[in-house]
C-alpha cells in the first residue's frame, strides 16, 4: 500500500500548496483555470476512452452501463446530494466547490495508473505506477486547490479508498480484475471525465456523478459471467 499512501499523501500536499495561493489569485486567471481543466478533463477523458475501445470485449456493454447508472444515480441524485454536502458551508459560488471536487475525484481516481498501478503493487510489489501518478496529481492538486480552496483536499480520502479496493481485490483474487473488465472501467470513467469537462467549461452540466453507478455494471456483468464458469 506505500504507492497509494504516497500517493494520498501527494495531493494532501498539492492540495494546501494550491490554497495557499487560493485567495492571490485574481478572478480572470481563475476563469483562465477553470477553462484549462474543462479542456484538459476533455482531453484526459476522451483519451482514455478511445485508446480502450479496441480492447472492449462486448462494445455496447459501456452504452447500457451509463444508461443504467444514469437512471439509477439520478434516481439516487448523487450529484445532488454530493453537491450540497460539500457547499453548504461554502459562503460564496455555491456550486464551484462541488463541482472541483467531483472532477477532481473522477480525474485522480479513473484512469489507467490509479487504476493498474495498486493491481500491479499488490501482484508485483512495483509502485512505479503509482509513484508516477502521485506525481501527476501533485501537479493537478495545486492547480485544483488554487482555484476552488483548501476543501480540494476531501478528495485525498477517496482516493485512498478507491486504490486500496483494488489493491485489496488483487490481493485476495488475482484473476478478479482481467484486462477486458478494466478496459470497461476505463471506457465509462474516460466518458465520465470528458463530462465534468463539459461542465467545467460551462456548456453542458452533465452531472458525472450520476453516472457513477455505471462503473458497477460491467463489474457485475463479468462477475455473472465467472459465475456462468464455474
């Protein structure tokens, strides 16, 4: 688990570097950094989605998972309920706080080191993944915090939670989690990224955390099918 405590560790850091710059930075170059992690979340998640598409095994198993996560998260009103969680103790812009955590999260906790690199820990005792992700959300945690504030920093737990869930599956199971499953994952968290970028960026609010139970689909979907094997 050093990778992911390394990790954890990193944005705390970036996070109170980022706040303490938070209240020196005027408006229009928060407007600047607002707009450049809208694009770089659409990159980032365009990226990762088409780069798996060739590795899916069932192409139309990542449309049935966000229409059925979306219904259900909507349902839910997880983005909702997040949303006003994390804001009601903000005192001004209401939504922004919300709105840099739940991309924040997406963007440290889906994709393709967060997700491989506590596999590859917990198989290979190799943190190097890891280790290059803590380096990258560093970098990420300051500007997050530089423009949204120390509250940046709630992100550091989950990301906690989410490495250590696949650290802990790899462990007790290491077929549990094959190429085919993460490149689904991959696929939904890629489409769920370039969304909060489009919210980011203001053209669409497509409310990502609605979304996330999808990732629970294909996990469900292959472990039917190990099911069906056995």
């Amino acid at each position: 688990m050093i990778g992911t405590i390394v990790n954890t560790c990193t944005i705390i850091a970036g996070s109170i570097v980022g706040a303490l710059m938070h209240k020196g930075i005027d408006e229009k170059y928060k407007d600047v950094l607002y707009t450049a992690l809208g694009l770089a979340s659409v990159a980032i998640g365009l990226n990762a989605t088409i780069s798996h598409f060739s590795q899916s095994e069932y192409p139309v198993l990542f449309i049935v998972a966000l229409a059925v996560g979306g219904v259900v998260g909507t349902w839910i009103d997880i983005d909702g309920r997040f949303k006003r969680h994390v804001n009601k103790r903000s005192q001004k812009q209401q939504s922004q706080l919300g709105d840099g955590l739940s991309t924040a999260i997406l963007l440290y906790c889906i994709g393709p080191l967060s997700m491989l690199g506590p596999v590859i820990s917990a198989l290979e005792n190799d943190h190097t993944f890891l280790f290059t992700n803590a380096t990258l959300d560093f970098v990420s945690s300051i500007v997050f915090a530089s423009t949204y504030g120390l509250g940046m920093v709630l992100a550091a737990p989950v990301l906690f939670c989410w490495q250590g869930l696949f650290y802990l599956v790899a462990t007790i199971s290491s077929s549990a989690i094959n190429d085919g499953l993460m490149a689904e994952l991959l696929i939904i968290g890629g489409i769920m990224i370039m969304g909060s970028g489009l919210s980011l960026l203001r053209l669409k609010d497509c409310k990502t955390l609605n979304l996330l139970p999808a990732l629970l689909v294909p996990v469900l979907w292959y472990a039917f099918k190990a099911l069906l094997h056995v």
